[in-house]
C-alpha cells in the first residue's frame, strides 16, 4: 500500500467489481435461453402466425425492456433499494388482489394484465420484492427490542408475523390459480426465516414451519380437479414406471417422457427435437417444458451439465451472502440464490417426472414476459451484491 493511500478499516467494506464468474454465467445463460426459445418455437410461431421469429422477436423485446430496470437495481447501492421493500411490498399486494378483480380470465385463471399484446403477471413479480422486503425485516428483527422478550417469545412473534404477511400473499396467488408461484414462495420464504437466525428454538420451529408448509401446500394441490390429477399421475408413474391415462391427464407428462428417452445419452442435436412440433400440449415446448426439448437435443450429458451449472450459481450465491458484512444483504443475498435455484431444479425435476408438473418457468430459458423481467431483475441484484464483499476491500 503506497504512503498516499488511506487506510481502511477492518470491516470496511469497498464496492469494487461484480463477481466475474456470477456476470459470465448470467450472460451465457440469457444469450443460450433466447436460441433455444427461437428453436423451440418456431413450429407454433409458423403455426399459429406465419412468423417462425414471432416469439423471439417477443422474447428479444421482453429482454431490451428488462435491461432498464435491471440496470437499475444493479447500479444503486442495495440498502438504498431496501428502504423502498415495503413500499414496493404494497403495489404488489395491491396488484395481487386488483388482478383477481379485473385481470384477464385464460383458462378459468386470472393471472395477468393485458398491456396491449404484452401480458403482465404480478405473481411473479411479488418474488424479488418479498425477498426485499424479508431481507429488510427479519434483519431489523435480529438487532432486538427496546422490551426484553424470552428467546421462545420472540419467535412466536416473528413466526406469527411472518405467516400474516407470507399468508396473505399464498392465499392471493393460490386463489389465481398458481401453485407453482405459490409453492417457489413459500419454500424461499421458509428458508430465508430459518436463515435469519441461529439459536436453538428458531431453528427447531423454522424446521416445524417448513413442515405446516408442506401441508398447506398438499391440502392446496388436492382442491383443485387438475392438480389432483397431476399428483395421481406422477405417483401412478413414480410407483407402476407407467403414464396413467395417457391419452387424458397423463398425456403431457407420457410425450415429454417420449421426447427425454429419444435424445438418449448424448440428444439428437439441436434443432432436432420432435416434441416441439406440436406434441407438447399448448406452448409449453418453449415455456414450462422446454427443459424436455433441451434433453431431446442435447441428451442426458447436456442435462446434467446444465443442473450442474445451477448447482454452482447455488454455491456461488451462498458464498457472496457469507462475504456481505451487513446480515440484511446476507439475507438478500442468500433468498435471490434460493429463489432462481429452486425454480430452476423444480422445473427440471418436473420435466423428468422427479416431481408432479407445477408450471414454473425456468429462468433464463423459459419463454415469457414477466418472468423474464424478473429474472433479469433478481439476477443484477444479486450482482449488485457481489460489489460489496469483503475479499475485495482493497479495490478501488
């Protein structure tokens, strides 16, 4: 260190460069998601609008109007950002509830609002902002309260909050219908309660709450005609190695399961996939089971690659939060990991009949709007994140 520069306090923690290795495989990732939309869906797009790049040309809008708020949240110090959480926890509970009332019906489901060919779904933008708003306040809940409170009693309290505000939100997408959405909340939001502390009572009571979750989750997907069907499905398959009723409720799973067995162990190459001209139910070929035309082309080598590739932005993720010195950027940290991490595996698990089909996208390669905002938007906070650990105190 040269005479003229200052010196830095121990804990001191300078913003420097994002980490290299999170940048690379975010950008990889973006520019690999939008060749295999175009190569999954170019048989619908000739189909149903004689345009085979109609939805890439979408995909590559959705992908220019993310950049913006991507940039942002990426170029703003993230503490600035989380005084904003419950505000922005408000418009979202406020867009959850409006959508219910005047969002557009598909399918008997309410989820989106039309803005002109554009839908958006507020569901899934609720995922980085209760992250935000959790990182927020189950941090300021670890510094303590002016009132002394037994260890047992304050995590009642927190765990009482913490269903009220979770709670509101399940039952909001539950009543859409979207389970998936539900069930990557909960989980993401259980873990970052059983994270924001270490003694002995909050972590055997987190560990209870996962399993009340668990429950609530079960209860929900037997409610519904269809998600029951899909449960009974995949536990026919998971028991009998068959497709129950295949030519009804077992048909989606039954031709992704045709699609994954043709690619074999090394995939018939890209561009090469059957499923996608019209097999897959829908436009599910390049949304929720475009990990089944993935496998198709690039067989079970490439499958495995890419759930180790997510493995590793999971411990990638993991070490930034454990390098932030402030806990509400650890918790940050730590719930954008184990939100795109759990989407990504649950997606891929479903697709290989590892789980029942739930409809969550997976990120960066799932066709769609509103996920692809807010997974460009989860992702620059995460990188604005990775600027300030502390390995890195002596940067400029």
């Amino acid at each position: 260190m040269s005479r003229n520069t200052p010196k830095r306090k121990p804990n001191e923690t300078i913003k420097h460069e994002p980490d290299k290795a999170l940048l690379i495989f975010g950008v990889l990732m973006a520019l690999f998601g939008i060749i295999m939309i175009f190569d999954a869906s170019v048989y619908q797009a000739n189909q149903f609008f004689n345009d085979q790049y109609y939805f890439l040309k979408l995909q590559l809008l959705w992908v220019v109007i993310g950049l913006i708020p991507a940039f942002i949240v990426y170029y703003i110090d993230y503490k600035k950002l989380l005084k904003f959480s419950g505000l922005a926890l408000g418009v979202g509970l406020f867009l959850l509830v409006a959508v219910l009332v005047a969002g557009n019906e598909v399918n008997g489901a309410r989820r989106w609002f039309a803005i002109g060919p554009l839908p958006i779904q507020p569901a899934e933008f609720i995922k980085p902002i209760i992250i935000m708003y959790l990182a927020t306040w189950l941090s300021k809940e670890d510094k303590g309260n002016k009132v002394r409170e037994t260890t047992w009693n304050l995590f009642v309290r927190k765990m009482i909050s913490f269903f009220v505000i979770i709670g509101i939100i399940l039952l909001l997408i539950v009543k859409e219908p979207d389970l998936g959405t539900t069930i990557v909340i909960a989980i993401t939001t259980a873990i970052m309660f059983f994270l924001s502390d270490s003694n002995s009572i909050h972590t055997i009571g987190s560990i209870g709450m996962l399993g009340i979750l668990g429950l609530l989750g079960a209860i929900a997907g037997a409610l519904e005609s269809y998600r029951l069907n899909r449960i009974t499905t995949y536990i026919h398959l998971l028991f009998k190695g068959v497709v129950d009723d295949p030519t009804n409720k077992g048909y989606q799973v039954q031709q992704i399961l045709i699609g994954i067995g043709s690619g074999g162990l090394w995939g018939k190459g890209f561009g090469q996939s059957r499923q996608r001209f019209g097999y897959l139910v829908e436009n599910t070929s390049f949304t929720d089971s475009i990990y089944a035309v993935f496998l198709e082309e690039f067989g079970f080598i490439g499958g495995i690659i890419l759930v180790i590739l997510w493995l590793a932005f999971f411990l990638k993720g993991l070490s930034i939060s454990k390098k932030i010195a402030d806990k509400q950027g650890q918790l940050l940290a730590a719930g954008l990991t184990i939100w795109l991490t759990i989407q990504a595996l649950f997606n891929m698990a479903a697709n290989v009949g590892l789980i029942p089909l739930t409809g969550i996208p997976l990120p960066f390669l799932t066709y769609g709007g509103s996920s692809t905002l807010v997974t460009m938007i989860g992702f620059a906070l995460l990188l604005n994140i990775s600027r300030y650990t502390h390995e890195q105190n002596n940067a400029e």
